[in-house]
C-alpha cells in the first residue's frame, strides 16, 4: 500500500494534492489529518499549512494481479492476464504459451492456483468475499461442455441398458455440472459415492 504525506493552506487542498499525486480519487484511500493548519495573524504571520496523511486503500485487482505475475515468473511462464470484477466475482483468463503447465491434470493446477488467489484477495476480512474464478484459455467453459456430453452420453445408456453407470473420480465443481446437466431428467437419478479425492458420480434410472 502507498502511503504519502501532503500539505496545502486547508485539509481540502492537502488531499486533492495527494489525490493528484496517487493519481486515485478520495474512495480509494484513508485520509487521516495530521494537521489542520492555521491562516495566522492577517492569513499571513504565523500561518501554518495544513498536512494529511494518505494512504491507497488496497486493489483487489492488483493484488490478484500481482500475484499471479510472481508465480507465473516462477514457473517461466509469460502470460497475458485478462482480469476483471463483475458483482463481487473476480474473473482472471490467462493467455499465452505453456497453458498447459496452468491447468495442469484435468484442471488440478489451475484449481489449486484458484484456491491462493482468492486467499490473497480476501485476506483482509473487514472487505466484502469475492469470489475468483480463474482460467486459461478458456479451458474451464470447453471443460463444462466436455462434461455435459458426457453426462448426457452416459444418461442414454443407462436408459439404454438399465443398469447405472460410474463416472470417473470428479472434484465438486465437476460433479456440479454432471448433476446440473442431468437435473431436468425425470427418468434419471444422479449422486456421489467415495471420499476425496476419489469420489464420483453414479448414474441410474430413478426407481
């Protein structure tokens, strides 16, 4: 966090010098004056400016931005950082080579990475949880639509057969689109059998 100290002949005058200098505006820092100053005698003898103390509130953004940067230089990888905030949601899309380093198997890298960013983002618990999702190359959506099919696929052979399929071991997010996929099917049941990070998904006809 940047933190300067400014004067000017008011508080007022103080802070829009430091606004300028930080180049943010008044919501995003902590204001604590340190003196009110004084016009002196005839606004001229003995006049005294006044002085506060700025500081930059911190940026969600840049800290996850941040972070990653440090990471992503450790791993060697050079990427670009396409990162924005909707409604509480922090969304970060990674681009460039060795992506792949990022996902890591079936997304375990990239979830893992997911988890410490967000860490990094609400370690100040006086602020509102965002909630990050981070991806790489838009991995997370083509991976959604993989799962959907495969959802539906096994679904029409459990119809096909009668007899319930198991899915291969599956983290919570996955088994979330698995169960959302086949939500609407009135003829289908859907549920989670094991622990993690061996638990998965089992599909049968509803009884």
């Amino acid at each position: 966090m940047k933190t300067i100290e400014m004067t000017g002949k008011t508080v007022e005058e103080a802070l829009k010098h430091a606004l300028d200098e930080l180049k943010l505006t008044k919501d995003k820092v902590d204001v604590e004056v340190i003196d009110e100053g004084s016009k002196g005698l005839f606004n001229l003898i003995g006049a005294k400016p006044a002085k506060v103390k700025v500081t930059a509130k911190p940026d969600s953004l840049d800290d996850a931005k941040t972070f990653l940067i440090s990471v992503l230089n450790s791993m060697d990888i050079n990427a670009d950082i396409d990162i924005k905030e909707e409604n509480d949601i922090i969304k970060i899309n990674l681009k460039g080579p060795k992506m792949g380093l990022v996902i890591g198997y079936r997304g375990e890298t990239l979830d893992s990475l997911q988890y410490l960013v967000s860490l990094v983002v609400n370690k100040n618990h006086e602020n509102p949880y965002k909630r990050v999702v981070l991806d790489a190359e838009n991995y997370r959506h083509k991976r959604e639509e993989t799962l959907i099919r495969v959802a539906q696929k096994t679904a029409y052979k459990v119809k096909k057969s009668g007899r319930p399929y198991k899915l291969e071991p599956m983290n919570p997010y996955e088994r979330r689109i698995i169960h959302s996929a086949l939500q609407e099917y009135t003829d289908i049941n859907t549920y989670s059998e094991g622990e993690e990070p061996f638990r998965r998904i089992i599909i049968s006809l509803k009884k």
